[in-house]
C-alpha cells in the first residue's frame, strides 16, 4: 500500500530513529515491486540510510538490495551524473564530499568526475573543482587542455565556450579581461572561413584570447552574454550602461536580459530601481509585460515582499493576462511560505 513519496516519509523517519534495518527492508521491498525508478532507490541510501557513510558502503548495501534483478545496473557514478545536472549546490557538495571522505578511495567513471568539475565552475566553487582534476590525475585518467586541444584541430568555439569563459572571469573579478574578450568578439565581425590551418598557440597566454573566430558570434549575443555575466558578478553599473548600447542598436535584446538586471537589482538590495526600470520598460512596450513581471514578481517574493508581489499579479492580469500564471502563483506561495505568511498563503492558494 505504500507509494515511493510515503516510503520517502517512513525511510526518512526510521532512520532519524535509528531503525536502520527496517529502513533497509521497506527499500529491498520497493526494489522487489519494480514501481521506483533506480536513481529513486539509490538516493535513499545515500541521503537517508547512509547519509555519513564512504561511498563503499553504498556500494556493498546497494549491491545486497539488488540481489539477482540484473535490471538494477546504477551505480554512484550515474548519480553523481544525475545530481550535477539536477542537483543545488549544497547536493553537488554532499557528492564531493563524499568522494574524498575516505581520502579518495573510491573511483568513478571519467565522463562523472568530468561532469563534477564542470558543475562546481559552474557554481563558483573552482578550489573544489581543481580537487577533482587532481584526483583524476592520481587516478591515472587523462585531463585534457580542452580549449587548447580544440584550437590546434581547427574547431570552431560557438558562443556557448565564449559566453561560458566571459562569466568565469567576471566571476572571479577578472574584468578587464572579460572586457578584452567582449570586445575582440566584437571585432570578429567579418565571416571568413575556418579550419583551412591550425593555429600555433603561443604558451603563457589565454587560448581564448588566440582564437580565430571571425563570424562565429553575432554582435547582439556577444552582447547579451557579457550583459548576464556582469549581472551575475553584480556589475550592475557596468550593466546597465551596457543594455543601453544594446537598446540603441537596431536588434532588440532577448527577454531574459531584462530578467538578468531585474534579478541582480533585487539581489542586491536596490528594490525601487528595479520597479522603476520594469515601469519604464512597460511604458516603452518593447518586451511582453507578462514576461518581465514575473522575474519582478520573484525579486519581490525574494526579498519578503509578497504583498507587493500579489498586487502586482492583480494589476497585469486584469490589464494583459498571464501566459505563464501558473508558473507566478507557484512564486508567490513560495515567497508567502518562506517569510511567514501562511494564512495569506492559504487565502491565496484558495483563490
């Protein structure tokens, strides 16, 4: 009679009281019943029945559940996989942890340890990924310089790498060089072809800076890319000056550029420019209100604003309507929860 959502509830509960072996019997019965998927089963052991244990532990327990179902083939270094691409940060520094718990004994497949390393840059954390590219040198595996490998073949680097490395610098306060490698896309404007020689890399200087690109990205994406990586580094001067050269170009900027500043405004504490700058933004009617409100409407709910927030919502959707109303009730209740409003959060939901 138990589904995995209530199995998740008594799991949790035994082993708060140390019931560790029932735990482990109503987890072999739902591996038995073949109704949970097995990343479900595998995070229980890990988040639940041995949630301070190495990784060889799970291993040798997870092996024991699965028995002789041979459909049972994950393994830790599928979920490292799964929680890298799904997981928040404080999840992806629960794996890394547990990883070097027991000094690094345990060994995970190469395309895992790749996967972690790039999802801690990806969260700022480039000391814990430097650790997973040292570990996977004592493992003997192979790390490659993979923007200088990519140049000498002659690949063309799209904006996803360029976009990518100006967020890296300017997370890391390296502005002057994120500012550089804007304006050298820039200057690549011309389209010419690629790959008819390999470029000879000078060493002691940034691959990224030595590429032939010419054509590869659009002035506005150059743009944009660098306009988000300053928002996320909190620049919002420099951002703001920015979007007004994007603004008087003959291209429009993308929605989410506008959602980009909205957010860091709130983040950083400067709620009434942002109300002001989206009123300006309504008023000019160059981008769908219905879009833009709704990262207002998140920034509000953030900062324990959930009134305002509401009055808001009211406001567009008895004048434009919402396309995605769902997805702003969601943010509301949320926002009603997190900061104590649980009676508003009830009226709201009853609505």
């Amino acid at each position: 009679m138990l589904n995995p959502a209530t199995s998740l509830i008594i799991i949790d509960y035994l082993t708060q009281i140390n019931k560790l072996s029932r735990a482990n019997t109503l987890i072999s019965h739902l591996n038995s019943s073949g109704t949970v998927s097995q990343p479900f089963l595998y995070s229980l052991l890990f988040t639940f029945l041995l949630k301070d244990s190495p990784i060889n532990h799970i291993e040798s327990l997870w092996a024991d559940i699965c028995g002789s179902v041979k459909r049972l083939n994950f393994s830790f270094s599928d979920y490292v996989i799964l929680v890298c691409k799904f997981g928040e940060l404080s999840e992806v520094k629960d794996v890394y942890n547990r990883i070097f718990m027991d000094g690094g004994s345990c060994c995970l497949e190469r395309q895992s340890y790749v996967a972690l390393s790039a999802t801690l840059c990806s969260l700022n954390e480039g000391f814990l990924a430097k650790n997973v590219v040292n570990e996977m040198y004592d493992k003997g595996m192979v790390a490659d310089l993979a923007l200088r490998k990519l140049v000498k073949n002659g690949f063309v680097v799209d904006i996803c790498v360029y976009g990518s490395w100006i967020d890296g610098l300017c997370k890391s306060g390296k502005y002057r060089e994120a500012d550089k490698l804007f304006r050298k896309l820039l200057k690549w404007g011309s389209v010419k072809k690629f790959g008819e020689e390999k470029k000879v890399l000078k060493e002691g200087r940034r691959a990224i800076f030595q590429l032939n690109c010419e054509g590869v990205v659009p002035e506005l994406m150059a743009y944009e890319c660098y306009f988000r990586a300053l928002c996320n580094a909190m620049k919002l001067d420099d951002a703001e000056v920015l979007l007004k050269k994007m603004m008087s170009g003959r291209a429009l900027p993308e929605t989410c550029v506008y959602g980009s500043f909205i957010k860091a405004l709130f983040r950083s504490g400067r709620d009434e420019d942002a109300m002001k700058f989206f009123k300006v933004q309504r008023k000019k009617g160059l981008v769908r209100v219905d879009e833009i409100v709704t990262y207002v409407i998140m920034g509000l709910c953030e900062n324990g604003k959930s009134d305002d927030a509401l009055r808001l919502f009211d406001e567009i959707l008895t004048v434009n309507g919402f396309v995605n109303g769902s997805n702003v009730c969601n943010i509301i209740l949320d926002g009603y929860w997190k900061h104590n409003g649980v009676s508003k959060a009830e009226l709201f939901f009853e609505r």
